[in-house]
C-alpha cells in the first residue's frame, strides 16, 4: 500500500499531480499500527512517527518543501508547491533510546 499522509488541501492536490506515484490511501493521520513491511508511506511525519514506518519495514518519503522562514505555517496552493520546488525525498530514521 502506498499511503499519502497531509491534512493539507494543496499538498494533497499537489500529490495528484505526481504521475510517478500511485497512492492507494490519502489519509490526514498515520496509525503506524497499520502499517506492514513493504507499505510506502509519503508525507510529513513527526520523527518519532517515521521511525515507527521504518521499524515497521515500510518506506518514508518525506515531502520536502523549500520555504522561507517568513512563510511557515502557510497553506501553498499545489501550483506554489510545484513553484517552490516541493518534491518527495526518502529517509530512514532511527530512534535511539
């Protein structure tokens, strides 16, 4: 499964736009117990969150959004996104106890 994970309008837009991914679930909150090795999650996790994906054997892609300090928090339209240079971008992360 290939899950998209955003509350957002625009990067759910933006996501459909990306013709080389297929997602199989849009979803505004990952339960990582869902999860099973294989399973592609895309999106913007907290850390602790995407070490459970990558425990779990599944892979994170963290949806990289180039932007200025002024403009956090904002909501981006899919077109901004694209403008901006958003782009998917995988990680493996590790907690450490």
């Amino acid at each position: 499964m290939i899950y998209f994970v955003s509350r957002h309008p625009g990067a759910i837009e933006w996501m459909k736009r990306q013709t080389e991914w297929q997602v199989d679930k849009f979803l505004p909150h990952l339960e990582a117990a869902q999860l099973v090795a294989g399973d592609v999650v895309l999106g913007t996790l907290p850390l602790h969150l995407a070490a459970e994906v990558c425990a779990k054997g599944a892979a994170f892609y963290f949806l990289q959004l180039p932007q200025q300090l002024s403009k956090r928090g904002s909501e981006y339209s899919a077109d901004e996104m694209e403008a901006m240079g958003c782009r998917l971008r995988r990680f493996e992360v590790q907690a450490r106890d």
